[in-house]
C-alpha cells in the first residue's frame, strides 16, 4: 500500500519527508486544481529526499490543449526528465471527451524513462473503460481517478471495475476526498494498492497538508 501526498507548498513536502510519504505529486496552483510547478521548487522537494512526480498542465480549465500549449508541456517533460524526476504527471483530451491516446503516448515517448501518470482528467471521459485501455496502449503508468464520481467512496464500485479491468498492466490511484476516516472502506471496497490524498483539513493554512491528517492516513494505508 502506498500513500501519494498531493502537495501545493514546500511545507507540505517537508511535512511529507518527515512522515515518510511514499510518493508526492507537486503542483502549483490550488485554486486550479494543480498546474505545473516552478523548477526550483521541485528541486527542493527533490532535496529532501521525496519521490517527486511534478504535475504538467500549463494552465486550469479543460485538458484540451492547443500546439502552443502541447510545445509548452513537451518542454516541460524534458526539463523534469532532465532534473532526474522519476515520473510527472499530465493529461490530454480530444473535445469530444475521450482521451487523446496520440499526445499521451507522445507524453510517454518524451518522459522516457520516467513513469506518466493520467490526472483526473480521466473522470472526465464519458467511457471509463475504453479510456483505461487508451492510456494501457499509450504506456502511461497509473491513472489517478475518483471512479468517474464526485469523490472517490461515491466512485467505489466504478474504480473497483477498473483495478479489475487492469490487471496489473496499469496502477489504479484512488484520488477524490480520501481521508483518514475512509481509506480503510476504499482499500476493502476498491482493491487498489495506491492512494492520493492533499490532506488538507480545516486545520490548514495556505493549502498545506495538515500533518496530524498526513499521519492519520499513513496509520491506516500501514495497517492495511
């Protein structure tokens, strides 16, 4: 079981290093949902320590992009990929909804050998099972998804389908409203192995994990 702090700050790597987070997805930009993080940043969050997969969107909003945009993400990739980050995160759609198969693979070919994950644009698309098996051909790694549902326990018996229909050939990560209180139900109901979480409460400040929340979680991925 692995637990994958979505973090907006440096405090929440460091809060992340300290507990022993087995994977951080640094972004930039809460209110947008995450967008790409500056280098520095990153390499600090490297520094201390972290598996490091930095989040590549240029913008918030849709996750249809233009040529300007896709040269923006190409360049992106291979700046992560030459600071040594083992894997990033992006995703791209067609208007129509469905993944763009063509620019993911294109994503991969760039990041080799880093891992690509799918954000949850994937909740986006209209058919959950023709889109896992466009990103299985495209090679990303794992899809990060809530099961096509609002949070990840109303999205519970779709993302299990999913863990099934994978096979092993792609990481299911369970993001959408994880928390303490629920992680065992959706390791029980779901079947996946990796979970995502910003562990931000209303204890936080600044869109900083809450660490008591960051610990909580980890008790709970241990026991499972």
């Amino acid at each position: 079981m692995l637990l994958e702090l979505c973090a907006y700050t440096i405090a929440s790597c460091r809060i992340a290093a300290e507990a022993g987070v087995g994977r951080v997805e640094l972004c930039s930009d809460p209110a947008q949902g995450g967008t790409t993080p500056g280098i520095g940043m990153v390499r600090t969050a490297m520094d201390m320590g972290l598996t490091v997969f930095p989040m590549v969107r240029p913008r918030g909003g849709d996750f249809v992009y233009g040529a300007d945009e896709l040269e923006v993400i190409h360049r992106e990739i291979r700046a992560f990929r030459d600071l040594g980050c083992p894997g990033i995160v992006t995703g791209m759609l067609r208007r129509d909804g469905t993944i763009d198969a063509d620019r993911m693979k294109r994503a991969v070919d760039l990041a080799g050998p880093m891992a690509v994950t799918c954000h949850k644009a994937f909740d986006a698309v209209p058919d959950g099972a023709e889109a896992l098996e466009a990103l299985v051909d495209a090679g990303c790694a794992r899809v990060l998804t809530s099961g096509l549902a609002p949070d990840a326990v109303a999205g519970s018996t779709v993302i299990a389908g999913l863990v099934k229909q994978a096979a092993g050939r792609i990481t299911i990560l369970v993001g959408g409203g994880v928390r303490s209180g629920n992680i065992r139900q959706l390791m029980g109901s779901t079947g996946a192995k990796e979970f995502h979480s910003s562990a931000i409460t209303t204890r936080s400040a600044q869109a900083t994990a809450d660490e008591e929340e960051v610990r909580a979680l980890l008790r709970e991925i241990r026991k499972g």
